[in-house]
C-alpha cells in the first residue's frame, strides 16, 4: 500500500511523507513497519493492544517520517494508516502526534 507515498524534504520539520497519487478518505495508506520497542525514541509508535497495553513499533518503513498536525489527514487504527480526507497528489500527510503536542500546530 505505502507504493502511494514517498519521503522528501518537509517544510514543516525534516522529512516528510508526501502522498504520490490521490488517497481517497477512508483508504488504507499503508502499515507502520518496524521492530518491536519497549522504550520511546525518534520513530517508536506506541499501538495499545486488545488488554489495553501498549506495543511499541520502533519505525523502519517510510511512515516513521509522519510530521505532526493538530488537523491531521491521516490517522492510525493499530498500526493501519487511514486517509481521514481526500488526500491530493503531491500533499503532505499529518497526523496528530497527541495531547503532548497540543500547543504545536
């Protein structure tokens, strides 16, 4: 599925992840791929399980390059990425880091 994103230079923060075709609202975007973690760092994605833990997923895939937005287009269900909107060609996909991120818009 992540055939229809790449990472390039962001202008919000570093690299970012751009979509290369058009992703309609509801579709998969792709998995958040990695080892497992169980410390935080750069690119671990925390997933909660069924018994209500936590997984970490320490980023290896072009989706460790997600930038942060408090409206974002994207969200993750698990380590499932979903188009939350019609995402253009060529536009940056965000999505909202959490309540530790609120004051970064």
């Amino acid at each position: 599925m992540t055939d229809r994103v790449e990472s390039r230079p962001s202008s919000i923060h570093g690299e970012g992840v751009f979509a290369t075709a058009t992703i309609a609202e509801g579709d998969l975007v792709g998995s958040y791929e990695g080892d497992p973690a169980d410390a935080d760092g750069t690119y671990v994605l925390w997933v909660e399980t069924d018994d209500g833990g936590w997984d970490g997923i320490d980023g290896t895939g072009v989706l460790r390059f997600l930038n942060h937005s408090r409206t974002p287009n994207v969200e993750f269900d698990g380590p499932e990425l979903y188009a939350l909107r019609d995402i253009a060609a060529g536009e940056e996909l965000l999505f909202d880091y959490g309540d530790e991120w609120a004051n970064v818009p």
